[in-house]
C-alpha cells in the first residue's frame, strides 16, 4: 500500500514540477497570453457588441481605421474587427482540428510500429518515408484540392498532411520507452500486448507528443490561411485571415490596412504557439532543472 500510494504521488509531483519550470519561463507564459487573447475573442465572439462580419455598406468601402471603422473596413464596407474576431473562430478550430486528426492516426500507428517491429514497422515507416518525402503545405493543398475547397475539407488535408510528423515522433519514443525495465517486468508477468501499450508505454510518450501538436497547431494555422488565400479554405462570405489577405492583395496602395491585421493576427497567434510549445518542452524535459 505505501509503494502503491507513492507510485500515485510520481505523477503529481512531476506535474507540479513541471508546472513551476513552466511558470519561470517568462517567453513560455507570454505564448500562452498570446494564445489566451486569441482563444477567448474567438469564443466570444457570438457575444461581443461587433458588427455583422457580413454587413456590407457601400458608403464605407475601404474606409480607413477610424471611430467608427477601429481596424478599417474593406473592399465592399465590411467592418475589418468584426471579421477579424470571426475569422479568430475559422483559424484556431482548423489548427486545433487538424492536429488532433493528426494526433489521432499518427500516435497509433507509431505505437504499432514501434511496439511490434519488423513488417508491421517496415510497412509504415516506409510509408511514412513517402509522405514525408512530400512538402507538407503541397501535400495539404493537393489533399484539399482533391478533397474540395471548404473548412471542413482543409482541416482533413491538413491533419492528413501533419499525421506522418507524429507516427515518426512515437515510433522513436516507443523504440526507447520498450526496452525499459518495468516494460520487459510486465512482459514477464504475463500482460498481453494491449495492457503494455495503454498502461505502461503511451503515457511515457505523451510528453513529447503534447509539445509536438502544441508547435504544429502553429504550422497548421499558417497552411489553413495558406489555403484560405489560394480559395481552398474558408469560403465567402465566412470570413478567415487568409481569405481576407487573398483579398487585401488587390489593394496594397489604396488601403494597406486590409492586409496589416490579419497578417499580425497570424503573426501573433503563431508566435503564441511556438513559445508555447518551446516552454512545454523545457517543462516536460527531466533533464532540464
């Protein structure tokens, strides 16, 4: 009972530790302000005193930032801060979504070839090679390209797209976490394949994977707006910060700030997740005090 409850207490203990690693890495809390910012005006976005991202006014076409207009509005007098917390929505659902697509397929299929070895590990990192050979933004554009231009469809080719990152990412941490002692003690007590898996060698892997998706919900936001801006993404007249800098490109000299805020938006929201990402990884690393 005393072993038992001090096994318990492992896991607390590493989660407050990395907890205050995480809280002394000032660049790591400024990512996850970013983030915050981010995810609470698209959340509450339904509930804000904004305009109709969609109200058009032609008395207003391309007004500069003003009382009225705070961001500008744009090519038909749609208020720019309204479409700039909506498109909040599109952007952070398509890069959540497609990491956890990407986490979904690519952490089993990696703990299979891993765990197993031989033909069932030749089979998909052979695979996993071919995917990877491809860039990952041109494999997503002609994954949604085939798939048809929407959200939905964007997210799908971008989780597709990212899914190789994280078979090859287990399949490494799966190669050192199985010849571990307490793995090989499991085997030897006679727990089935299963149990190993689930109980002993997926939670060891799980820190690498969260800081893993935490950078690539960076990358996969950037492909959403990349596919936006060539009509893949988000459709009219939804908005998205791509779509939006698709559209701010015909208008450079007349009205620039239909570009600066979506592509700051972009900027920030990513800058957010990387040092994020990069302060979870120190966190979670044992071997960082």
């Amino acid at each position: 009972m005393p072993a038992a409850a001090e096994d318990n207490a492992l896991p607390a203990r590493s989660g407050s530790r990395a907890w205050k690693k995480l809280k002394r890495n000032k660049s790591a809390l400024f990512g996850f302000l970013l983030v915050a910012f981010f995810v609470g005006i698209a959340v509450l976005a339904p509930i804000l005193p904004i305009a109709d991202p969609a109200a058009t006014s032609w008395s207003a076409i391309r007004k500069p930032p003003s009382e009225l207009y705070w961001l500008g509005s744009d090519e038909i007098g749609r208020d720019i801060l309204s479409r700039m917390i909506w498109g909040a929505q599109a952007s952070l659902l398509a890069g959540v979504v497609s990491v956890l697509i990407a986490v979904v397929v690519g952490v089993p299929f990696g703990l299979l070839a891993g765990y197993f070895g031989g033909w069932t590990d030749q089979i998909i990192s052979r695979i996993t090679d071919a995917l990877l050979a491809t860039p990952f933004l041109i494999l997503a554009i002609a994954l949604a390209a085939f798939l048809g231009p929407s959200l939905t469809n964007a997210m799908i080719a971008i989780g597709l797209s990212a899914t190789p990152i994280f078979i090859r990412l287990t399949r490494g941490q799966v190669l050192s976490v199985k010849t571990e002692d307490y793995v090989e003690g499991a085997r030897a007590v006679g727990l089935s394949d299963v149990a190993i898996m689930s109980r002993y060698i997926l939670p060891n892997v799980f820190a690498p994977v969260l800081v893993q998706a935490t950078l690539t919900v960076a990358t996969a936001i950037i492909a959403e707006a990349s596919l936006s801006f060539l009509g893949l993404g988000q459709q009219p007249p939804d908005p998205s910060w791509g779509s939006m800098l698709n559209v701010a490109k015909n208008f450079m000299t007349q009205a620039p700030w239909m570009a600066w805020w979506p592509g700051a938006a972009i900027f920030l929201v990513v800058l957010g997740f990387n040092l994020l990402g990069d302060g979870l990884r120190d966190a979670l690393d044992p071997r960082e005090s």
